[in-house]
C-alpha cells in the first residue's frame, strides 16, 4: 500500500474491478456446477413411499427405484424359510393392493402377521419385491401401530422417516 | 396450586419480555443511560422468572405433583429421580420451558457482559434478544403450555419415553443441544444490533467472537453426543443418519463455523464486515428452522416430538425474523464498509474465503436434501425423502476438502508471497501426508475417498502441529525456559491461536475417523441358536443363553455372548431388549466393547427365549472411540480461545507492588 499517489489509484481500480468480475463468474460457474450435481445427487436418490396399490400403479419405475413400502403384513402369508432369502410375505394395503416381499433381513423383535410393516428395497422384474430392510414402525406415541386393514399407509411410513433398523427418539 | 403458580410465572416473563423489549429500543433510539438501566433490570427479571418456572417444575416432577399437566404426560412413580428431573426436557411442552431457562442466562449474563457497551448499538441487541425472548415465553403461556390444571388428579403418570430412560448421555446431550441452540440468540442480536446501529467496530466484533464461540462449544458437543447416544442406544450401529433432525443440528453447525473464520478475517483485516454478520443471521435462522422441524411434525420422523400447534407458529416467527434479516441486511450491509481489498488468492485470506464458502456449500446441500421432501409434499402431494446415498456423495468431497483446506490454509503465509516461500511452506507436510497415505494402504483402506481422507489429514496434522509448537520453539531459540515458553506461547496471549489449532487438530481427527468407521468396518445379521458361534473380523462370538431380569421399572431379555479373540476370552457381552410397563413395544440395547482400535456392537435384533434363539447384529467398527475423543479435544479448543485476556494490570498497580513479569503487561 505504499504506492498510494494519485496516479496509481486508476489502474489499480481497474484491475480491481476486473478481479472482482473474475470472482462474479468464477462465483456463478461454481454455483451452477453445484446446482447441477445437486438437483443430478437429489434425482437418482429419491426414496418413494408407497402402499402397495401406489407400487402397482407406478408399474415399471418401481423397477430398480428405491423403494419404501408401507403396509399391513397379510395373515396366513408369513413364511421363515431358514435358507438364504429369508422372510417371505405379503404386504396388503386397503385398497386391495398386495405385493409379495422377499426380506434378506433379520426381522425385528415386534415382527408378525397382521402388523404395519415398512420395507425398504426394490421390484424385481417377476414381481416381488426384494427388501433388505425391514422395519416394524414405531409411532411417536411409541405404541405398534393399528392392527387393521385401514392403517393409512402414507403415515405408517412416515412414522419411519429417517428410521434406521431401530432407531427411535432424540429430541 | 402449582399450575396457577406456573402459568403466573410464565404471564410475569412474558411481560418482563415484552416491556424490555420496548424500552431497549427505546433506550436505542434515544441512547438514555436510564432506560438501558431499565431494560437490564427487565432482561433480569425475565431470567429469574424463567428460572422460578423451570424450579417450579422440576419440583413438580420430583414430587410427582400429578396436577400439573405435564407431569401427568411425562411423569411416573417408578422411575428414578434422576429419570425425574431428565423429564423436564424429554417432551414437547417441557423441552420448550427448558428452553426459556437456557434463553433467561443467555440473556442474564450477555447483557451483563454488555452493561458498559456504548450506547449506540447495545440496547439494539438487546430489544431483538427480548423480542425472541418474548416468542418464547408466548409459545410456553400459549401453544406449549406446561402448567396445565389437570382434573382428576390421576393416580400415576406413564412415565417419560422409554428411550430417554436407557442411557445416561440423555442427561447431557439435550441441555448441551439446547446451550448450543438457544446460545445463537445472543450473536444474532449481537449482529443485529451492529446492522441497525449502522456499525462493527472492533469491541462489537470481539463481543461477537465470543458470544458465537461459546454456543458453537456447545453444538460441537451435543451433535456428537446426540450420535454417540445414538449409537449407544438405538441399536443399528451406526452414529449418523442424515436424519432431519440430526441436519437440523449441523446446518447451524456449519454456518457458525464459517462465521467464527469470517470474523477472525474481519478482525485482522477489517473485511467481510457484512458476510460475517450475515452468516451469524443465518445461524441463528437455521436454529428456529431446525426447531420448527422438530417441533411442528412435518417431519414425523420418530426423532421428534409429537405434532402439536406450536409448529405454525414457530414458523410465523422463523417467516418474521427471515423477513427482518433480509431486509435489515439490504438496508444497512452497505455501512459496513470493508477497510481494505481482499488481495490475492493464494494467501492464507485466500483460503479463509474458499473455507467459508466450501461451508456455506455444505449448509446448502443439507438444506436441500432436508427440505426437498417438504417442497415436493407441499406441491404435488408427493411423499418421498431424500435418501442417504445424496446426503453421502455430496458430504465426503466437501468434508476431505475441508480437511484439505485446515492444511494448506494455515500453512501458508499472511499476504502476498514469493514462489519459494510458497514451496517451503507447502512442500514439508507432504511427507506426513504421504506416510499417512502408507499406513491406510498397509492397513488395508482401498475406498479412494479415505486415502483422500488420510493423505489430506496427515498434511493436516503435520502443519496444526508445526504451527502449534511455532511459538515454543521460537521462545526456546530465544533462550527462555520450558515452563515458561510453554506458559506465555501457547497459553498466554498466544491462547486463542492455540485454541484454534487444537480445535483443527480435533476436525482433523474426526474426519479421518469417520471416513475410516464408515468404510472399513464389518457388519453381520445372524440368527444363532444356544451354543452356537459366528466369527466376525477378529472375533467369535458363542450365545450361551437368554435370561429375564427383573427391575424396578422394567422387564428385559438379556442375551449372554461369549467373546473369544482367537484363544483369548474377552469375556461375556450382554446385549438386552428392555420391556417397560407403558408400552407394548420392547427396546433394545445394544452394548459396545471400544478399544482404542475398534468398537465390537452387539445389538439384540429379536430374541426367543422359548426357543432360545437369537436375532443378533454384530458390528465390527474402527476408529469410532476416536470421534468422540476428537470431540473432546475440539470442545477444549474452542474452551481456550474463548477464555479473555487479562486485564490491563498496568493501571492498577501501586507503586509498592513490584512490577508484574513482562509476560502479564504482554498479555494485556
């Protein structure tokens, strides 16, 4: 800063003003390079929460998508094969809908027929739907969820929002 | 009686608030000694009415008082006491009350901290400091109201939710989250009260520094106790979810962070006058953004609390102060003049720039992927979330980035520098980086992004250090003594530059240990049956039995495993699921041998004790204990640099005392 006479002050000024054009543009490439990867990052890792009549409907993008599907475990469809593919059962929902689940996890302690499961995977082409997570809903009253057919899927989902395995609580 | 008492306190605080509030910016408009006299007395007593509520309910919980409302949602005979007392932040309405506590000693003691402050800009501050204050106690006398009259007075209550009865760290995480949060109020008004008065000088931009400092210690460590609790607790095995509420903690997290960089360059440099209070702006709108997503049920993710009222209007508030940052920035940023240019790029200002926007960045992506399902719900009626492998991909290369930057920023010099300058700078940590690199690949690390991890840490270690014992070893060339180079260099007028290197040392560690626990561990579900074995990492694992235990408050199952390492008995590990009376639905709890090396997790999946056999997770995960060690080391950190100077002692000395040691009169 030493130069500061009054002749230096106009190239200096120019230069500045140039730089901070520099940076303006440097700024709004960075800012659309970021939007890009973004709204690329937010696209292919969408998680959708369906009930099985909304899994139907959504027909062939159900394939390969992330999936988090809702719904009552119907009775009778349990079955614990001890092989490698482990739990197999049907998901049902009110409107009807129903969707065979192949489980590769461990199910959790509250596990059964006739209660509103979340699992999270995705629809084969042969129509089941492969799940390596299974989660028995925890409402924020902390009790297991309706035992009915006219559970409201979207909401039983919701219950699981950010639900690891078991993950519950925290204020 | 007592929720008469309650309700009364509340009323008394809301309008102890809503009177500051009035006659702060009275006392700024007219800058009348008086009225700022006023208005701290006001400031006071809104405090100790807060306080007189708080105690008046944790005594209501103690004595199990079940004609108050909230205790009769909350509490129960069959807890412990200290259960009892945890109680009062575990649900909405207390959690809210709690939070006017931690408001009321904010205030107390920033306006303490500012009762000789000029008169221009303080009482500012403190009108904006009131007006919160009186959002929240309207929210506690309204909405979320405690002291509810309860008839008839019933028997028991259900007891507290049982996930906050099953750790310890429940005592301390919330009250540190709730410092850490609350505490951005302060700098908020702090800047506020800059912008309004049109002005950041330098005794401002230190009140500013501190106050930001001390509720960013305590964020530091509520986030990562929230994860340790988390992973203590709920049994999946991991610490970090990119859950909402977990974003909710570290997006204020990240702006805070950059602020306290931003304004060590205002300080130095008299620049970024307006981006630092910006940023401080920021912090504090995130805050009430992450209390509206915890409070409101939007997100009804088992993580918050249940849906109530309160949420919309939280949300006027957040619309209220957003419309009031905004437009408070527009109108005065331009007062806050830069003294000088920013100069060129490669210089440690340079860097100091690229770090705060590498965080603004960070904040941006939480922030989108956060309230991306919000939006899309809103507008489409959609429901989705953004799943965790965006929240993944976009962290790591920011996270390593950072970690990059804490190496080379400080490594290179203030102002504009010559090419070999640079190199000697920039060349020597090098080698650190490289040996660090080494070590992960004979360790076995092949994910790119840890050996960016590790290679960016050892030269980020290597520079903390060197910069860490600079001054020492310049006392020592010096010829001074080890006792007292170490006294006056790294914790004397050097302490808040040693606080802030000890703090990157702590980032350093964390990211190098997060990057290695989340790539290089092991994990395995396996249903095994009595006597049966599974051999995970170094590990076997025998099941020998289910047994029930019985305890005052709860049932559980708890599982007997066998560890051996190799022929050595580790001995027996004993995760459970605990059953408590108010609910149907069991809890596990895992349980954790940490090592210096590696946690080995065993979390109860589903167990039969009929049949005898056991659904068990079993985790092998590196590093992990050295996240919370880091923690630590961070915390104390930002405890260092926060400490003042002392004062001038110069002033004040008499003649018959001897003359202080050359050190104090530097230290002032």
């Amino acid at each position: 800063m030493s130069g500061g006479e009054q002749v230096l002050i106009p190239p200096v000024a120019r230069a500045k003003k140039r730089g901070r054009w520099f940076l303006i543009g440097a700024l709004a490439v960075a800012a659309s390079a970021f939007a890009l990867i973004t709204a690329g990052g937010i696209g292919k890792n969408l998680v959708y929460y369906w009930g099985p009549t909304e899994l139907h409907a959504a027909g062939d993008k159900a394939v390969g998508a992330t999936i988090r599907l809702g719904g009552l475990v119907a009775p009778g469809s349990l079955k614990n094969n001890s092989g490698a593919s482990g739990l197999e059962f049907d998901v049902i929902d009110r409107q009807g809908g129903r969707v065979h689940v192949r489980s590769t996890s461990v199910p959790p302690q509250m596990f059964r027929e006739k209660i509103g499961v979340v699992v999270e995977g995705t629809m084969t082409r042969d129509g089941w739907f492969e799940s390596n997570r299974l989660m028995v809903s925890h409402s924020n009253e902390y009790r297991v969820p309706s035992e009915d057919a006219r559970v409201d899927v979207q909401k039983l989902i919701k219950s699981t929002d950010g639900l690891e395995p078991e993950k519950a609580a925290k204020p | 009686m007592t929720p008469l008492l309650g309700r009364s306190l509340v009323l008394v605080s809301l309008l102890l608030a809503g009177a500051g509030a009035v006659t702060a910016f009275a006392a700024g408009r007219s800058r009348s000694a008086v009225l700022w006299m006023w208005t701290r007395r006001l400031i006071y007593g809104f405090a100790a009415a807060m306080g007189a509520a708080n105690l008046l309910m944790i005594t209501a919980l103690l004595r199990h008082d079940f004609s108050v409302g909230y205790v009769a949602h909350v509490g129960s005979r069959l807890v412990p006491d200290w259960v009892s007392v945890v109680s009062l932040w575990s649900s909405l309405e207390g959690s809210i009350l709690f939070w006017g506590l931690v408001l009321g000693a904010y205030l107390a003691a920033a306006t303490h901290a500012q009762r000789d402050a000029p008169l221009e800009s303080a009482p500012y501050s403190a009108g904006v400091w009131m007006v919160c204050a009186a959002f929240f106690a309207l929210l506690i006398a309204g909405p979320a109201q405690p002291f509810n009259t309860v008839s008839p007075v019933p028997a028991d209550g259900p007891g507290p939710n049982p996930l906050l009865q099953n750790h310890v760290l429940m005592i301390i995480h919330p009250p540190c989250l709730y410092l850490g949060y609350v505490g951005m109020t302060i700098p908020f008004g702090l800047a506020c009260g800059a912008l309004l008065s049109g002005r950041l000088g330098r005794d401002q931009l230190l009140a500013l520094r501190r106050w930001l400092l001390l509720p960013w210690i305590f964020l530091t460590m509520a986030i990562v106790l929230g994860g340790w609790w988390a992973y203590e607790v709920l049994g999946w095995g991991g610490y970090w979810a990119w859950d909402p509420v977990e974003n909710a903690s570290f997006m204020p997290w990240l702006t805070a962070t950059a602020a306290l960089h931003s304004a060590l360059l205002t300080e130095r440099r008299g620049v970024l006058k307006g981006w630092t209070t910006t940023l401080v702006l920021a912090t504090f709108l995130l805050t009430i953004l992450g209390t509206f997503m915890t409070r409101s049920g939007v997100f009804n993710s088992v993580h918050s609390f249940t849906q109530s009222a309160i949420g919309p209007t939280i949300l006027v508030f957040l619309s209220a102060a957003l419309l009031f940052s905004v437009g408070l920035l527009a109108a005065r940023i331009d007062r806050l003049s830069a003294d000088e240019g920013l100069g060129p790029a490669m210089t440690r200002e340079g860097m100091f720039l690229v770090n705060n926007l590498l965080f603004v960045l960070f904040t941006f992506t939480v922030l989108i992927g956060t309230v991306f399902p919000l939006v899309v719900e809103a507008l489409r009626d959609l429901q989705m979330s953004v799943g965790r492998p965006f929240f993944d991909r976009m962290s790591v290369p920011i996270g390593v980035s950072l970690l990059f930057l804490l190496g080379v920023g400080p490594a290179l010099p203030w102002g504009r520098s010559s090419p070999a300058e640079m190199r000697r700078a920039l060349l020597p940590p090098l080698a650190s980086g490289l040996v660090l690199l080494a070590v992960g690949l004979v360790m076995g690390v092949r994910a790119y992004w840890t050996l960016a991890a590790l290679a960016c840490g050892g030269y980020a270690a290597h520079v903390t250090l060197v910069e860490l014992v600079r001054p020492l070893r310049q006392r020592f060339a010096r010829g001074e003594a080890f006792a007292r180079a170490a006294s006056d260099g790294l914790l004397g007028r050097a302490r808040r530059r040693t606080g802030g290197y000890v703090a990157h040392a702590g980032f350093t560690l964390i990211v190098i240990g997060i990057a290695v626990s989340s790539t290089m561990g092991e994990s395995r579900e396996v249903v095994l049956r009595q006597g049966e074995s599974v051999a995970v990492g170094r590990y076997q694992l025998t099941f020998l039995g289910l047994e029930e235990k019985s305890e005052p408050h709860r049932q559980a199952t708890v599982a007997n495993v066998a560890v051996y390492q190799g022929e050595r008995n580790l001995g027996t590990m004993t995760p459970r699921m605990n059953r408590y009376a108010a609910m149907r639905e069991p809890v596990g709890t895992p349980t954790v041998r940490t090592t210096l090396r590696e946690d080995l997790y065993l979390s109860i999946m589903n167990a039969d004790p009929e049949k005898q056999t056991l659904g068990l997770l079993v985790r092998v995960n590196p590093m992990v204990v050295w996240l919370w060690i880091a923690t630590g080391i961070m915390a104390l950190g930002g405890v260092m640099a926060l400490i003042p100077r002392r004062r001038p002692v110069v002033a004040t000395v008499s003649a018959s005392v001897p003359v202080a040691p050359p050190g104090a009169a530097a230290a002032s």
